[in-house]
C-alpha cells in the first residue's frame, strides 16, 4: 500500500515530501438563515414526500407553548438512530443533502452509503496520561516540530489500495454531510473515510469498518505511537434517579427513627464521594447492596 500525507496550501503547491497530492480544505458549516412562515411549511412537506419516498420514520412531537417538532428515524441496521429538529434551521440543514442515501453504523458515530460505495465515522485519540488530542494529532500528521503552522482542517492521510476492487483509506476532516447529519462539534472532527466499496447491508458495512480501523490504527500507533479509535455515537440519557422536584427539608425533613450500620454506610459515602471513578463507585455501592 502506498501512503501519502497531504496538506492545503494558497497556491495549491506540493508541501509535503512523501509524494503528496493537494485537496481541498474542509469547508466551515454555512449558516443556515431562518425561513419564514411560508418555507418553514414547505420544508416540512418536502422532508416528509423525501421520508416517504425513502421509506423512513418521520414523527411529528407537540410542545407546549413551542411549535411541534420532528424527528426522523434513520436506518441504522434493523434499528433506527433518531435526528431530532427543533428548528427550522435543522429541517433546512438535513433537505441541503441526499439523507436518504444514507445509513448509521451498529453504536459509532458513522455514516454509510451502499449506491455511493462510501463509509465515514469519527474518529478520537485514545487518552495517554494529560497528552490533549491536539497534540498527538500533530504526532499523527508529523508536525511537531512546527506546532504553529499546524491546521488540523487541511491535512490528510491517504492510504492507496495495492490493487483493484478495494476501498481507499483516507483519514481527514469531517465531510460536509457527515456534519450535517451528525451535528459535528464547533471544532474540527477527524474521520476515516473508506470509499468504492463494495458493499449492500450494514452487517457488511460494520464489518468492513471495524476489520479496516482495527488494522489501520494498529499499524499507525506502532509507526507514531498514536493510538487512536473510533468514535462511539453520543446518547442523552432519559432517566432521571432523583425526583425532580425541589425538595422541602424543612416540612419533609424527619426526626431519626433509623440506625445504619457503620460498614455499609461508610461505603455508601465513599461511592458518592469517588466523583469521576465509575468503576469504584459500582464497587462501593454493590457491597452496599450486599450488606
């Protein structure tokens, strides 16, 4: 396989001396201005024939005091990742590209294209020690004797298949409609591109993927010491363990009526006091349970 490290320059000259061919530099986000009354409904009849065509979920959710929103169910194996709108500005964002093309990959934060042939997810460096991810990206990209003239939004690796019939690497910015369609960070995102692939479901999708990141990040952490991953998809989570309410000490407040035995509940404190320590909490807590 060939390698090549790529970077942007004004005036579109060769800067790398590893063979190296220009590209473009990812494009910042462009702001979507509001619609008015009469687009916003527009673009909701549009997105809804585009789901229907598609054969995707589309959801209408009423709000009180707040227009309905909507949240369309994209296919994500034989289950659905869900991308809510609560403005018009996302229902505008998702309509400038061809979503339906598109499909989610198993629990990361990847996007695939079976007519395309193309696969992108995010990618992270794995945490080593108080080393930020910015500076084992310039490791990745082989810039840390000039740390200033370092742009992470116009550098990329590309890997060429040794032969026909297989996908090319590529590891770069984000790509306008993997931002889109998954809202990327104000910051630059990294992602690992595979495209002419050949592939017609997401069980084959997936394990393309995985079987290229896992080979490829292998190769790259013994060549730069640089670990990195892919990145797994981002959940809010629904469940609430404490009323949410404002408790009132002063009428709920009770006398003590109840004595706890010291070794319990001195496990209990120390599991609500390991602050940023899962594991140990879990610990704490199930002998907790066990007493």
């Amino acid at each position: 396989m060939s390698v090549m490290l790529v970077s942007m320059s004004d005036d579109k000259e060769e800067v790398s001396t590893r063979g190296a061919e220009v590209e473009a530099a990812f494009d910042e986000e462009e702001v979507v201005p509001p619609l008015s009354s009469q687009e916003l409904t527009n673009a909701r009849v549009e997105l809804a024939a585009r789901c229907k065509s598609a054969g995707l979920t589309l959801e209408e959710r009423s709000q009180t005091e707040h227009p309905p929103s909507l949240r369309l169910g994209m296919k994500c194996g034989r289950d659905f990742r869900w991308l809510s709108f609560g403005s018009d500005e996302g229902i505008a964002r998702v309509l400038s590209i061809p979503f339906e093309k598109y499909v989610f990959l198993g629990d990361y934060e990847a996007v695939c294209s079976y007519q395309e042939g193309i696969v992108e997810a995010a990618i992270r460096a794995h945490t080593q020690g108080f080393m930020p991810s910015s500076y084992q990206f310039r490791r990745l990209f082989d810039n840390l004797g000039r740390p200033d003239s370092f742009d992470m939004g116009s550098v990329s690796l590309i890997v060429d298949p040794p032969e026909a019939g297989m996908p090319r690497i590529e590891i770069s910015p984000a790509s306008e409609l993997f931002g889109k369609l998954l809202r990327s960070p104000a910051r630059v995102r990294l992602t690992l591109k595979l495209t002419n692939c050949r592939i017609s479901n997401h069980d084959q999708a997936l394990a393309l993927l995985n079987r290229t990141a896992n080979s490829l990040f292998f190769q790259i952490d013994l060549l730069s010491d640089v670990a990195l991953m892919l990145e797994r998809e981002r959940r809010r989570s629904t469940v609430s363990t404490r009323p949410a309410k404002t408790p009132d000490l002063t009428n709920d407040l009770q006398y003590p009526t109840t004595e706890f035995d010291d070794a319990p509940l001195s496990l209990y404190w120390y599991g609500r006091s390991a602050f940023g320590m899962p594991l140990l909490q879990f610990l704490a807590f199930y002998q907790v349970i066990e007493f």
